[in-house]
C-alpha cells in the first residue's frame, strides 16, 4: 500500500510538473503551426516511423477544437488504426471517465463521478440501447469496427437528451474514406497467472471503395478463461455472520460482426446500409460455499476472533452461461437540396440478454436444534481469525464435530484438510435463470441551411425523432403441470428424492476431486474443484426424466418460465429540435431547444393471482441550451454551456412485475412509479492547444438534479408479497426509487503533450494524463419519511489517468496508470437488513501494451494487463467490513497485426 500511495503521489507530481514544463518547451521549439498543419505532419510522420498514439491525439484535438460543445475525443490515425483494443479500453483514458470493471475487464462508464446509466451510447449518431437495461458494455466494440469515439459532455439540441453526464458517440470505420482496397488482420495469444488461463484474440477487416461505391466487413472473437476467487464476509452487531467464497472458472467470448455498403451517385447525395452484430458469452462454472456462523450450535465469535461448534454450511455448484448480444442494422442518407442539407435515418436495433444457471444446492437437515449424533458430524467446528481489515481474507482451521456424550457437541480433535471433506445429506435443484429482450426502432431526419444573420455566418438546423422501445422479460422457476409454481428449496426438486422416484442415479460424491484450486487467497484450508459440469450433466438427466413422467400424467415441478414473472414495458419516445449556430470573427453561439414526448406502457402481474397489471404514463419536457464558445488566440480557445437533460429509468426498473428469492429472503423486481430524473447545469473550460497533438485544459462543470433515482435495498414491512404461508415482511426489496433533489459538481485538468523538445533518443517520449475532482451528493429517502445526503453512486472524489507513451524507431510503447477513489455502489437506508450503504474500495490499475513495426505492413505487439494484481473490493459502511473482495490475477498477451 505504501508503494502505490507513492505511485499515485508519483502520478500527480508528473502531472503538473509536465503541465508547467509545457509553455518552456512550446518556447523553445518556437511551434506556430496550427492543429491541421499538425495532423498533416502527423500523418506524413506515421508512414514512416510508426507514431500511431501521436497521430491519434492530432487527429482528437483538431475535432475537439473545432466543435461547438464540450467532447473528448480519440480517433484512429491516418491509416486507420484505432490505440486500443476496445471502445471500454480507449474511454478509460480519457479525462474524468472512470471504469467499472467485472473480472478485471474494462466493461462500464461513469462519467464526471455520475451513475453509469446517466451515460448514453450512440452508433454513427443514432442512440443504441444496451442489451443490460439500457447500459451498454464498451468492451463489446472491437476497434476493427471503430474510426473515432466522441464523449460529448455537454449536449446539443439535435441530440437526445436521455444523458445527463456523456453521450458517447462511436463512429464507425468508412470504406470511403480509404478508397482502394485494404485489409487488416490481427491475432493474438496469452495466459492469465491464476490457472494458467489461455487467452485469445483474432480480428480481419476487408473494405474497398472507389468514387462511388464502398464495401466493408469485419469481423473479431476475443476469449480467455478466467479462475476467479472471491470472499462474502457479512457482520452483525456481534461479528462476523456469515461467510461466502466462490471459485469460478470462466470462458469469456467476444464475438462481433459488421458490414456497411456505401453509395455515393453525385456529390449531392450519399447511402449507406450498416448491419452490427455483438455478441457476449461468459461460460461459467462455480463452486461456493456458505457457513453461517450466527447459526452455530454453540461458541463465541467476535471481529477479531471466532471458535464454533456445529456451523450449518451450504454449497452451491452452477455451470451456466450469460449472454447478451445487441443486432443493430441502419440505413441512411444525405443530400442536398438547393441549398438545404437534409440526413435522415432508420434504425432496427434488438438486443438480449439472457441467462442460464442450472445448479445444484447441498446443505444439512436438521440444523436447528434437533440436531443428531448422525447429523452433528456434518456440521463442521472451527476457529476463524476474522481478518476484519480492508479487502481482508476470513482464515479457518476446520475441524469436526462430535458428541460430548451428555447430549451436546463440542470440536473434535480431528483437522479437516479440504472443504470437501464434510458432506452435507441434503441436494436440491436451483436455477436463477431469465430472459431479456429488446426491439427498438428509430426514425431520424434532419434539415439544415446556412444563412446570415446578425452579422455572421449562421447555419439553422431543426429535426424530428421517433423511437419506439418494447422489451420483454421473464424468469425462471421451478412450475408444475397444473400451473402451481414450487419453492426454489429442497421441497422442490429434491435430487436423492427424485433420483430414487424416477429410477435414475445421483451420485455427487463422484464429481467431486482431489485437485487444488489455484487461488490467490489464504482460506486457511484446501479447496479442491468439484466438477460442476459433470454434476449439471446427471441433473439435466433427472429433470429431462421429470418431463417425461409429466407428459405421462405426474405433476412434478420442473424448471420453465415462471408465469407470474412475465412482463413487458412499451416506450414511444417523439421529439423535436431547432437550433442555429452563429459564427462571428473568434465568437461561436450555438441555441437551441428540444422537446420529448415519452409515453410509457407497462403489462405485469402482481405476484399473488396472477392478476394482471396494464400501466401508463405520459409526459412531455422540454430542454434548451446554449453553447458558446470564443477564440482567446490562435492557439487559446474559452467554452461556456448551458445545459439541460434528463436520464429515464430503465425499462425493467418500470415494470410491474416482481420476483422473489426464498433462499436469500430477497424480492427485486421493478417501480411503475419511478420519474425520469431531471438536471440542468453550466460548464466552462479554457483550452491551450499550445503545440501539435497538444493540449493544456481546466474545465469544470455543476448539475442540479431533481428526483434522483437510486438502486436502494429497503425492508417490505408489509404483507404485499406473502403467499404460500411464507412470510416475507421482513425480505429485503431491491428496486430503483426516486430520492429527492441532488447536485453534482467538479473539475478536470487535462495535459497531453509529445515531448518533442527533448534531445536525441528522448524525444520519443510523450504524456497523456488528466486530474478529475469530483463531488456530488442527493437526498435519499430513509424509508420513515425522512431523508438522508447520500453520494451520488459511481462518484469517486478523485480520478487520475496517466499514460507514459515512447514512439521512436518503429517502437510504440505506453504505460498507464488509473486510479480512483472509493465510490458508493448502492444505498442502504437506515432501518434495512443491511443498515449501511454499500462502497467499492479505491482502485487502481497499471497495465503495460508495447508495438513494433517489423515492416511497413506488419506489426508485433505485447500487452500486460493488471501488473499490481489489483483486488477489487466492496466494504460495507467503513472499510474493515469487507463485502465482497475478489481476485483475477494478472493477464499477458502477444500478437501480430497487419495492414494491407
């Protein structure tokens, strides 16, 4: 810790020691050229020595300087290729983005410290939803498909208005653009530390295009195998309750495929017809274990220490896959008319997100007090050093449990080696898995005409957008012939119950083997893998004979769609827009308005009857803003911005419709009456492009928002969701809520600058590096009529990026550092089972890529991802109460590309 603490004050001081450094080297390379004689030399520079991260940030600044709106930019270079692997990959670097990642791959966005779902995503222009309730995952874009990324942070008229911190922009590659025929090809090979995990990446794209046709296709796979460990600890007032631990091996595929044919017939008018198809798979298989302390027959336990007798564990054993996949296909048009320009747009977008979780739970009967001389020696005894710091691992020294022979318990002599070694007597099915799907059609058309008025050059613009949203969801559940639903419990597919009825085996002790895990955590005892695989195999055979017998007239509960989870969600969305955009000699005014008519319909059932639900809403908003921006000097540009948006809740977030966990006293399930949240701000930034592919900046920006909405776990308190003779007053109801108004506001300080002003072999160095200071916080409701300040969730106070780059000699090496502190994940209110919000732990991330042209088509690269061996870490309240701390170990890889 105290090494990295160095690193991150090691980060900052090379930030604003280069940032004073700048002007001195400005001076003495007396540079006076301007950004487009800069991308022009970059691109002359590029064919010959290889810069492609110089090239990059010339062709970045020049869009960035001359649009009209805050944005940050990172474009392909001059021959097409974009610096990263991925769209999540190329965002993380830019200034205030900070990452969340899942198995230490870059996956989602939080903009400016702001939720993730205040993050738009658009493709060539044309809002996409992503396939996980709106959110998009950025690392399903491979760059073959990428030309440039836009992050606008503030929004002009003629742009939906549903992102409150960024709409980001991804333009794809153009076959018109590179006229001829070109050809890409890139394959790659690595491994993973933790399991000697195998990981692999291939890409090829081939374009042509001549004056009036172009053709592009493309395609990538990316996969690696993943062993994951991960720690749940849970505390009580007394100490630590519970404790979870879970082994994964994952196999992680990225698949995407693109097409787009371009017709130009005369310079007045351009087609295009684009077809994207992405494709995510995580290939899971799981083995966990749960011990519940607080439920031991006798000892004590305390945060430091604990000696038990007789603690009821569980097992749980899942081979399973989530997928998700966004099918995105647009046609479109310019032309220009007498003077008019006009674009216009259809889109068809569907996109899934499915998931199938077959497993198995293994526990002990007779856990609570009726316990047996045969039962007890299924119950493990043992002494746990808690381990209660940040991102500590529990330590437990098994033993077992025998009979004090006066009718108790007490710890036995014997040392239980593995995990595995205490069998509970109890198997079950389970399965956790739901269906998502999305169908989205828009329609866009824009006009626009430059004209003059008040003295300058002016160009009007105005536009209609329709889209019309429906998704459908539904979950799994254990359902019998007659239409009753069964518990997800040992009452409802009981495998040594079934196994016996049915005439088929169930023999779990045979799946389970002698090889150790390779883990990164001291559990204190062994554990070895237990073939889930294997074990879902005879499951699915017992389940697949259970169907037959019904088809025969049993009444057997088998898993299917649970009727009482069907639910759909309908959302028309019509707007419009005017603006006009004034240029005088350094002054630049952009105005607008923008006006969305959403209507929503939501169908679902209340989970007692079935009894239909069909809700509705209607509402109109409008949002204006202004854009302005002046020419301090040539190289010295000042922006100021009025802004106003709104961020709408996700469609499962509107549903009706609720599900239920027995096993976890848990209920999610949607809000029909949860409000698109509201903000407007200001922004201004002042910007020196001091030298090429340069920039100094400061920006800073503040929101305020009404009717915030938030992930909240609260207790149900009532009755509403009994059925059964369960009594569920006392589950823990996830949902999304709104609070009460809020504020978010911060600063950015952004330097990029190649250090060509330095002698020799050292001028190949360069920098790329940005400070973000944030704060933000609303009034969240306690659940008791009350309201609590609450941090905004994604809000990190401080977020650092740093890249060290060196280009020189056909080399193209960059380190980069992120770093970001701690950040609220959900909120808990006061009076909840779990009474204290939840927080990840501060992050950070080292990894290293290196290119060498070998030639002037060919390639060789080396990437290291995750050099700290970074943890990630959730606590609970306060840092020494650990929630989730997870480890993935570092990952390596080397590759070719070519460029034909």
């Amino acid at each position: 810790m105290i090494f990295r603490r160095k690193l991150e004050l090691l980060a900052q001081a090379a930030f604003f020691w280069s940032a004073l450094a700048a002007p001195f080297a400005t001076t003495a390379n007396a540079q006076t050229s301007t950004i487009a004689d800069a991308t022009a030399a970059a691109e002359d520079e590029i064919v010959v020595t290889a810069t492609p991260i110089r090239d990059s940030l010339a062709r970045s600044l020049e869009i960035q300087r001359e649009a009209d709106n805050i944005v940050n930019v990172i474009a392909a270079d001059t021959i097409g290729r974009f610096p990263d692997a991925t769209a999540a990959g190329a965002l993380s670097r830019l200034p205030s983005v900070g990452v969340q990642r899942d198995q230490g791959q870059e996956r989602y966005i939080q903009v400016r410290g702001a939720p993730t779902r205040w993050s738009a995503v658009s493709l060539d222009g044309i809002n996409v939803l992503g396939a996980e309730d709106r959110i998009f995952r950025f690392d399903s874009v491979p760059a073959v498909q990428i030309s440039q990324l836009e992050l606008n942070k503030t929004l002009t008229p003629e742009m939906p208005a549903e992102a409150l911190a960024g709409r980001v922009n991804i333009v794809t590659y153009s076959p018109m653009a590179n006229t001829g025929l070109h050809a890409y090809v890139d394959g790659g090979y690595g491994m993973g530390d933790l399991g000697d995990a195998p990981t692999k990446q291939y890409a090829a794209r081939l374009s042509w295009a001549n004056d009036m046709f172009g053709l592009s296709v493309s395609g990538s796979h990316f996969a690696f195998e993943q062993h994951t460990d991960n720690s749940e600890p849970r505390f009580d007032a007394v100490g630590m309750s519970q404790l979870r631990i879970t082994k994964y091996v994952i196999e992680r595929q990225t698949e995407s495929y693109s097409a787009k044919l371009e017709f130009e017939p005369s310079p007045d008018h351009r087609f295009s017809l684009s077809h994207l198809k992405t494709e995510f798979n995580d290939f899971e298989e799981r083995n966990q274990y749960r011990w519940q302390f607080s439920r031991a027959l006798s000892g004590t336990r305390n945060f430091q220490t604990a000696d038990l007798v007789g603690v009821p564990q569980e097992a749980a054993y899942e081979d399973g896959i989530y997928s998700n996949g966004v099918y995105y296909t647009v046609l479109h048009g310019e032309h220009e008319l007498g003077g008019w320009k006009a674009d216009w747009n259809v889109a068809y977008t569907t996109t899934e997100f499915n998931t199938y979780t077959p497993g198995v739970i293994r526990t002990t009967s007779n856990v609570l007090n009726a316990t047996t001389a045969a039962t007890a020696p299924l119950l493990p005894s043992m002494h746990i050093n808690v381990n209660a710091v940040a991102g500590g691992i529990p330590n437990i020294t098994l033993y077992s449990t025998v009979s004090n022979g006066a009718g108790g318990f007490v710890r036995g002599p014997a040392i239980l080696a593995s995990v595995n070694d205490v069998l509970g007597n109890v198997y079950y099915a389970t399965e956790f898995s739901s269906t998502l799907e999305t169908e989205a059609w828009t329609y866009k058309g824009d006009v626009q005409r430059d004209w003059n008025n008040l003295g300058a050059d002016a160009t009007f613009s105005a536009g209609f957008q329709m889209d019309s949203r429906s998704q459908d969801g539904s979950l799994t559940a254990l359902v019998r012939p007659d239409g009753t639903v069964a518990s997800n419990n040992a009452s409802g597919f009981n495998l040594v119950t079934q196994s016996t009825a049915l005439g088929l085996p169930w023999t779990p002790g045979a799946f389970v083997s002698n090889a150790a895990w390779d883990t990164n955590f001291d559990f204190g005892y062994l554990g070895t893998y237990v073939r889930s695989e294997a074990m879902i195999d005879q499951l699915g055979a017992l389940m697949a004979a259970a169907r037959t017998a019904n088809a025969a007239g049993a009444n057997i509960a088998v898993f299917g769609t649970d009727p009482r989870s069907i639910n759909t969600v309908e959302e028309t969305v019509k707007s419009a827009y005017a603006q006009n955009r004034w240029k005088w000699d350094r002054h630049t005014l952009l105005a607008g308005v923008r006006v969305e008519q959403t209507e929503i319909d939501t169908k679902g059932f209340l989970a007692q009857g079935l009894v239909p639900l069909n809700l509705s809403s209607d509402e109109v908003a409008y949002f204006p803003s202004l854009h302005y921006s002046f020419d301090l000097s040539d190289e010295v540009k000042l922006r100021g911005a009025l802004i106003s948006g709104q961020a709408r809740p996700s469609l499962s977030d509107m549903q009706a419709t609720v599900s239920v966990n027995d096993s976890n006293q848990t209920i999610t399930g949607g809000n029909p009456f949860v409000v698109p949240e509201k903000a407007y701000g200001l922004d201004v930034s002042a910007e020196w492009y001091f030298a090429p592919a340069s920039i100094l900046a400061i920006s800073a920006y503040h929101r305020e928002v009404k009717d915030t909405l938030f992930d909240s776990g609260q207790i149900v308190g009532d009755a509403r969701y009994d059925s059964g003779g369960i009594n569920r007053a006392n589950y823990t109801l996830s949902s999304t809520v709104n609070g009460g108004d809020g504020t978010l506001t911060g600063v950015e300080l952004t330097y990029y600058h190649p250090w060509n002003f330095l002698p020799g072999w050292l001028s190949g160095f360069g920098f790329q590096g940005s400070i973000a200071l944030n704060t933000g916080e609303f009034d969240a409701p306690n659940g008791d009529g009350t309201f609590s300040s609450v941090e905004f969730p994604g809000t990190s106070d401080r977020i650092y990026n740093a890249t060290l780059f060196y280009e020189k000699y056909g080399l193209s090496a960059r380190l980069v550092y992120q770093y970001r502190t701690d950040w609220l994940d959900e909120v808990f209110p006061s009076g909840s089972a779990a009474n204290a919000n939840l927080y990840w732990d501060a992050t950070e991330r080292l990894d290293f890529s290196a290119r060498y042209q070998a030639t002037d088509a060919v390639s060789l690269y080396f990437d290291a991802v995750n050099i700290f061996n970074e943890y990630g870490v959730r606590y609970q309240a306060q840092e020494d109460r650990p929630y989730e701390v997870e480890s993935f170990g570092r990952r390596f890889m080397i590759g070719v590309r070519a460029n034909f």
